[in-house]
C-alpha cells in the first residue's frame, strides 16, 4: 500500500509517467500473484488473517488511548487487545502507539517531526526537483500507519523506513546552511 501511493503521489507531483507507469506494473504484478494464488489468497482474506482485523485493533486502541489521553499508559503497560480469540500486543499504528504509550504529548511531537520533515521533502522537491526526500517520507510514514509498532522501546530494521527521510531531511537543511553557522 505504501508503494501504491508513494508511486501516486510521485506522478502526480511530478507528472512524470514512470512514477505512474510503476504503479500500473505495482498493480498488474499483484493481479497476476492473485491469480495465481487465487485459492491461497482467497482463503487468507476469507479466515480472517492478513491485514483483516486492523480496524478492530484501532477501534480497540482508541478505546485504551482515551483512559489516558494526555501521557499515555507508558511503555511498560500490557497494552494487549484481543480480537477473534487472539492477543495482539500493539496497535498496528505508528500514531496510535505513540498515543497509547505517551498520550497527546508525545503524538503531537510525532506529528509536528513528520510535518516538519514533509515540510523539508516539500521544499527540496522546490529547489532541486529532487523528489526523493518527500516520496521516502510518504512511504515511511504510510508504511508506519499501517503497521508500525513502538516508536522508541522496540528498534527493528523497519525503523530506516521512517528514520532514513527524517535524517535524510535534516542532513540536507544542514548542508544547505552556510559553514560559517555549523559548529
């Protein structure tokens, strides 16, 4: 899902077609896996597994989040939902994690790092054309609505998919700024 709408996003902004053309290719090469899979595919949406119980396990979570909306539970909470007879141990959402575990606060400075990086992705897309900052942001982010996990407690190699745009971002407003202020 994450590549379908950075691939979007890159055509439409850029409006260049091999940002669209990949999304076509994206779509065709998931057509032909279904097909091919058709039964195995069908059977895993049918049961109930893949990505089937996101929207129980975010109603649930919103439903943790609003017992301490402003600081959260903290990290160390049993934070299980149980859904179809299963325990999940996150929220399946970066966002929603950070408010689970550190409530209104820490989503608010999750939020304002993501704008600020999109901000920096916008702005060298402006001065360079160089799309690439905002498209690994987007994708980092997207990726991380949909499955992310704790932000801080539980570093896992999924992490470069948010982490990589963010310094990327700054790396970037740092070697943009004269010498003469670096110290």
């Amino acid at each position: 899902m994450a590549l379908a709408v950075v691939l979007l996003l890159g055509g439409l902004i850029t409006r260049q077609r091999r940002f669209l053309v990949s999304l076509v290719l994206v779509a065709l090469s998931l057509l032909v896996m279904a097909l091919l899979w058709s039964d195995e595919l069908l059977t895993m949406v049918t049961r109930g597994s893949w990505d089937a119980y996101r929207l129980d396990i975010w109603r649930q979570s919103l439903a943790l989040i609003k017992e301490a909306p402003l600081f959260g539970h903290g990290l160390l909470v049993n934070s299980a939902i149980s859904t179809d007879g299963m325990s999940i141990s996150h929220p399946h959402n970066i966002l929603l994690s950070t408010l689970l575990y550190g409530g209104i606060m820490s989503g608010g400075l999750l939020l304002l790092l993501i704008g600020l990086v999109l901000r920096q992705g916008w702005q060298s897309w402006a001065a360079t054309r160089d799309i690439k900052p905002l498209l690994l942001t987007v994708f980092g982010f997207t990726y991380l609505m949909t499955d992310g996990y704790r932000l801080i407690s539980n570093p896992v190699p999924n992490w470069v998919y948010f982490w990589l745009p963010v310094i990327w971002a700054i790396s970037r407003e740092l070697r943009d700024q004269p010498h003469s202020n670096r110290h």
